[in-house]
C-alpha cells in the first residue's frame, strides 16, 4: 500500500483499506484448453472455456484465476463481496497474459469500394459487411459519439467539432493498430489508415495503412460496448487483478458507461490492469450520470498501478459516489482527441463531487483536448500529491479544480510542458487562456504548495479565478479567497500566478525563474493590475519570502527524468500545517534540501521524478 499515512487537508488520516480475504474456493478459466468448457466444475484440471461463467457462480470469498489467452466477451458479474474479508476476486494466473477484448476477428469478403466515388484519385479503398449477427442489441456502427441532448451544452460548434461528433462509435483494428475514422467517403480518397461507415451501420469502406492488402493483414472490429460491468448496480467489495482490456465501443459520457465499470459500486479494487484503445472512456467508478440514484455505501475504491492509455474522452471517471477513493501509482496517457473538449468530460481523469479522496503519484501525460486532472463541483478534503503531469494540451489545465468552496490540496506534484489546446491563440496581458497548470475555478480554500511547475507557456501557471463567477453552487456564488500558493518552483513560466482578487488570498515562499519578470502576476480586483513580482510584494503584501533566480531544467516524459540546475538564492518556504509537516525545513518545490543543495551546485540535480512504468 506504500504509506500507510497521509493526512488530508481537514487534518484527518486517510482511511487506508485492501483485501484480507482468504480465498476458500478457487476457480479456473483456461479459454485455450482443449479441456475447457463452461459446464465443467472450474477445477484446474477441468476448467471453464469462459471467464463469464466464472462470474455467474461465484460468492463471496471465492476468486477465479484466469489463465492466459484472448476473452472475446463481456463479463458480467452476478454479485459481489460483502467485506473486506468476503471478497470477490478476479486475476490473471501468475506470469501469464490475459486479454479481454471487445473486438471480434473481422474475416470478409473483401472487394474494392464501389457507389460513393472515392476511387477516383487512385487510392486503393476496400469495402466490406460486418456479419448482422455480431449486433443483436447494440451495433456501435449505427451510433454516433454524442446523445443529441449533449450537444445544447455548447452553442457555436465549429465545423470540425461537428464533425467529430457524428463519428461512430465503432472502431477498426489492423494488425493491432486503430485506424482513423472519416466522416465523409470522399476523404479516404486522400488519407490512408482511415475508415469510413456506410449507413445503416453494416458496410465498413476503408484503406490500410501504406495501402496494404487485407487479405494479409489481421483485422478486428470493435463492436461490445463494454468489458467488465455487473449484472445488477451497486455491488461492492470486487478485485480485478493483472487483466488486460482492449476494445470497447462506448459513447461519450454521460452518461459513462465504461469500458470496465463499477455500475454505481463500491469498495471496489482494480490493480495492475491494462485498460486501452476505448472509443470514449476506460474505467468509470461513480454513479454513471448525475441523476444517479445515491445510496449507502458508496466509493472507497482502491485504483492502483494501472495502465490507462488511448481512451478517445477520458481514462478514469467518476460521476459521483467517489468518496473515500485512493486512486495511486497508475499511468494514464494519451487520452482525449475524440470531441471537443467543450463537451465537458475530457481528462486523463475526472472526478464529481469527490470527498476525501486521495490522487497520489500517478502519471498523466500526453492528452489532447483533455485535462490531466478535472475535479468537478463541490469538491471537499481532495488531495492530489506527488504525481506527474506532463504534455498536456487542454482547454482548461494540468489540474483543474472547479467550483469548489472547502478545502482541497494539490502539493508535491511535477507540472511540465502544459499548453492551450487552441495552437496560436492570441491573448492580451492578463487574459486567461487555456493551458493553466492549475486552475482554480470560482471556489475557495485550494492550497497550491511545494510543486515544480515547468514550461507552463501560454496562461498562468497557477489561476485562482471566478471565470464562473455567476453559478450558484451548493447554494451560492464562489468567492474566490483564502486561496494559497506556496513555496513552489517556476521554470520559464512567462505568466505565473493569478488571482481575481488579493483579498484574502496567499502567495510566499515560492521560487520564480528570473527569465520573464514582467507582467508575470496578475490581479483583477479591486483594480486590474499586471504586475511584476516587486508591485505584486509591495502593493498586494505577496511573496515577501520568495525569491528570483536562474531556473535551468529540462524533463524527460518517458523517463520521467529530471534535469535542473538552479543559480540564486532559496526562498524561505512558508510554514504549511495543512501538510502536517514543517514546510519552513523543506526545500521549495517537492525537493528534498540535498536535492535542491545538489541543483545549486554544477552539474546540477538528475532525478527520477517516479519509477518509471
């Protein structure tokens, strides 16, 4: 479990739990065993052909070991566990692969495409039948991204985001590899590794990457819309250990119904799991949609050491029913780029309504049109600590936290290369565009302390803003105060903290690159002013204990490794008893004092911000 300590930011201790079961019975599920068959008693020498049967008999304080192979199906569990001791476990057999894919083996009768004009430029485009049989309830190639309802959300689409939300749900592997998906047959005639579906959902047009010949190459089509998900809501106390799932053609949210779902569940553990390649999203833990009917118990899930990657909307989600969560030590990448981002459930991971729950040393990286971390409405005793985000193209920010009034912690994280999903927008100075590092949306009480942010480039590092200032939101209007950003490091951050007003609002013992000293600051009230760290300490009383120096760092995504180097003087960190430790003998950032002595000396500090996954 790692630290069996943290305090969150109302004082208390996280109320760690996992799985005490002694497992009683065991089962077995062999899907390439000539042995197999689902009306076998499950023993290892008799074991079932499916893991579906394993689900549909056991009880608590009973697990099924799957064994290696490839599960086209869903699984659907009949119930789950009652305590932590009368668990409900599924895991892969020690050192074997176990894949479960919502894709079936696509084997047609392959003929050139004909009747929509898209050969004339000579591409080599090839059509084919998907068999009927594969859609008795769902057939994801009739069915667009977005319930027509969603789209009133926003007004003014633009043409491509349109576009993107017309495309099917469905999606064409070759060879492993998605291919692109087309609105109109007329662009395959120019792109290749794209595919395009003829109405009513039952013809697939496409061509192969470097035009290649089908016949010589493996394709699946994607046609479950999800992979693990109860037979009835709000079970709990259930284990996912080591398995892989690929494939599913879900909608995009809401509402959220996932490529592995809890279904409103609670107490939930899904370690060690590979969740990739879901049209819209890979894991979703709450109560679906915001209608979801509450119940007690909910949450208290544990998500550990998963890998979540190329999820087209958002790789972990949660509507709700989320408190008491631990979600830990996972990497979640390249995720979003299916719609717009203005849809609103765009991000490595999103959360609603989330209390007491704990985010601590994960890997967000590499999203587009999403952000790293998006905690939603009326969020209360988060924290996020100790993770990486890094490539982060958004609208929003690395983290976004959004009409918010208790107190919530984001410390000890590395924000590196955060960027405005909108290549080229034009801002004025004090103008808040996408991009932020962290955005504090319209609430109050977010502590900001002892982060690293690193080439955060075209908005503030850090906002505390009313961009909402007109919602009601738990029965008023956010405020925007008793925010505070503290004893943090920023490396060419051109813009680094904003504030809509300095009333009640902290910023000291943080480290400022001293490349880009002015207009870096920014108040909007009582009077607009942008500001350089002198006007920002001697007119707002902010910063007196931070300093400026030369900030050289270079960080690797892939390696999480970082380069610094530092030339100046440390600021005095400011004392931080939310944090339960005394921030006056830290170093600035997450550093230890060695390692930040280490980055004032040549050559400079060398770390490995996490183990490497």
């Amino acid at each position: 479990m790692g630290d069996s300590t943290v305090r969150m930011p109302d004082g208390t201790q996280f109320a760690f739990w996992d799985d005490e079961t002694r497992y009683d019975r065991v089962y077995h599920v062999a899907g390439v065993s000539a042995a197999a068959a689902d009306d076998n008693p499950g023993t290892e020498e008799r074991p079932f052909a499916t893991i579906g049967r394993a689900a549909e008999v056991m009880r608590p304080g009973e697990k099924a070991v799957i064994h290696g192979g490839v599960y086209r199906e869903c699984i659907r569990p009949a119930r789950g566990g009652e305590r932590p001791d009368r668990m409900i476990a599924y895991e892969a057999a020690p050192g074997e692969q176990v894949v479960v894919k919502g894709s079936r083996l696509w084997q047609a009768e392959f003929r050139p495409s004909e009747g929509w004009s898209i050969r004339d430029a000579g591409a080599t485009v090839w059509m084919a039948d998907l068999p009927a049989e594969w859609f008795a309830a769902y057939n994801p190639f009739a069915l667009n991204n977005v319930f027509a309802h969603l789209c009133t959300f926003v007004p003014n689409w633009t043409k491509e985001e349109l576009e993107k939300l017309q495309l099917r749900r469905g999606m064409i592997f070759a060879d492993g590899r998605p291919l692109g998906q087309v609105v109109h047959p007329r662009e395959l005639a120019a792109r290749d590794g794209a595919f395009w579906v003829e109405d009513p959902g039952l013809r697939v047009h496409f061509r192969l990457p470097g035009d290649a010949d089908p016949g010589q190459t493996a394709l699946e089509a994607a046609v479950q819309e999800q992979l693990f998900v109860p037979r009835q809501r709000h079970l709990g106390y259930i284990r996912i250990r080591g398995i892989a799932f690929e494939h599913a053609a879900d909608g995009v949210p809401v509402p959220q119904r996932a490529a592995v779902s809890t279904w409103r569940g609670h107490h939930w553990i899904i370690e060690d799991c590979l969740i990739r390649h879901a049209n819209a999203v890979g894991l979703d833990i709450g109560d679906e949609d915001w209608r979801g009917a509450k119940h007690d118990p909910c949450g208290g899930h544990v998500v550990r050491r998963n890998r979540i990657s190329h999820c087209g909307v958002c790789g972990l989600a949660g509507v709700g029913s989320v408190d008491g969560s631990l979600v830990e030590d996972n990497v979640i990448e390249h995720v979003g780029g299916r719609v717009s981002e203005r849809l609103y459930e765009c991000a490595a991971a999103k959360l609603h309504v989330a209390r007491g729950v704990l985010i601590r040393r994960n890997v967000f990286r590499h999203t587009r049109d999403a952000c790293g971390l998006w905690l939603d409405y009326l969020n209360e005793n988060c924290r996020v600590t100790g993770n990486v985000f890094a490539d982060v193209e958004t609208l929003l920010g690395a983290v976004y936290l959004e009409v918010s009034h208790a107190a919530n912690t984001i410390d000890g994280n590395f924000f590196w290369d955060v960027r405005d999903a909108v290549a080229g927008r034009e801002h004025g100075p004090g103008v808040l565009a996408g991009g932020f590092g962290v955005s504090a949306d319209t609430g109050e009480n977010c502590l900001v302390a002892h982060n690293f942010f690193g080439k955060v480039r075209d908005t503030y590092a850090v906002a505390c803003h009313l961009n909402q200032r007109t919602r009601l939101v738990g029965g008023r209007a956010g405020l925007c105060r008793r925010n505070a950003v503290l004893n943090n490091v920023f490396a060419a951050c051109p813009r680094r903290v904003y504030f809509a007003q300095a009333a009640d609002n902290r910023a000291d013992g943080n480290c400022y690159d001293v490349r880009n000293q002015a207009a870096s600051f920014y108040v909007d009230a009582p009077t607009a002013a942008i500001l350089d760290l002198s006007a920002w300490r001697e007119f707002y009383g902010l910063d007196g204990a931070a300093t400026e120096a030369a900030v050289e760092a270079e960080f690797d995504p892939a390696s999480l490794t970082l380069r610094l180097k530092v030339r100046g003087e440390a600021p005095r960190c400011a004392p931080v008893p939310a944090l339960g430790e005394d921030a006056a003998a830290l170093a600035p950032g997450p550093f230890t004092q060695d390692q930040w002595a280490q980055a004032l000396t040549d050559p400079g500090l060398e770390l490995q911000v996490l183990k490497t996954r």
